[in-house]
C-alpha cells in the first residue's frame, strides 16, 4: 500500500486533494470575511471574484506559454461556453455549501458527485464501469452515510 501511495499518479492525486481541501477551506474563510448578512450572496460573490481570478491566471499562462492556442480556444467558445456554465453552477453550489455548513461535512456530502459520474459515463458516454468502480462507488455512499449518522 505504501509503494503505490508514492507512486507519481498517486502523489499528483494526494496532491490535488490537499489543495482541494486548503481551498475550500479559504472560500469559507474569504466568504466569512466579505459584509453583509446574506451568506448566499456573499458565496457567490466570492464565486465571481475566484472565476475572474482563474480566467486571468490561467489566461496569462496561456499567452505566455502557449500564445498560438489563444486563437482556438476563442474559437470553441460555444461548447466552452456550456462547459463553463455548467461548471459555474456546481461551484455555486460548493461555495453556497460551504457558506451555510461546515467545510468538512460539505466536502464528505460532496463525494455524492462519483455516483453521478458513474451514470453519466454510463448512460452518456456508454462506458461500462469495472467491479472495482462500483464497489469504490458503494463505499464511497458509505462513508457519506456514516458521516451523516455521525452527525
């Protein structure tokens, strides 16, 4: 177990999940931070702020990394379009969750989001998920239970 923990798919996940964590951590304390006393309006707020954030960093990097794939990105903007959309509308909802519930227990609740990408692959994508996907999955529905017991 520990040598596929330090595996490099393994460490770039563990990665990830570390700062997953840390950021949402920092939407609630940035949301906690801006006035006012809707705390809905405050998280989309801070949601607004975030994406302005990432569209200029992520922006730049493209300009300075790659300029010459400016052009077709500006060019998919249709299908960009809804993509991002729909990514707004999940982030509205982890940062409003975050705004009325405590970060870990919106986190826990959260991991519900691997039952939906089993569907969606399934009956979208028409990918058949391994024995190993679904009890993961199943395990997964557990923890979230559990949580929520533990409550």
């Amino acid at each position: 177990m520990l040598r596929a923990t330090v595996q490099p798919a393994a460490l770039c996940g563990l990665t990830a999940g570390f700062f997953f964590a840390l950021t949402s951590v920092l939407v609630k304390a940035a949301n906690l931070e801006l006035p006012g006393d809707d705390p809905i309006l405050r998280a989309l707020a801070t949601l607004v702020a975030t994406n302005i954030l990432q569209t200029i960093m992520q922006g730049g990097w493209l300009l300075a990394r790659e300029p010459e794939q400016v052009g077709a990105v500006l060019a998919s903007w249709r299908t960009s379009a809804q993509v991002g959309a729909l990514s707004a509308c999940g982030s509205a909802c982890w940062f409003t969750g975050f705004a009325l519930a405590p970060v870990a227990l919106v986190r826990a609740v959260g991991q519900v989001e691997i039952l939906f990408t089993l569907l969606f692959s399934r009956f979208y994508l028409r990918e058949t998920p391994s024995r190993a996907e679904v009890a993961g999955a199943l395990v997964v529905v557990l923890g979230v239970v559990l949580v929520l017991a533990g409550r």
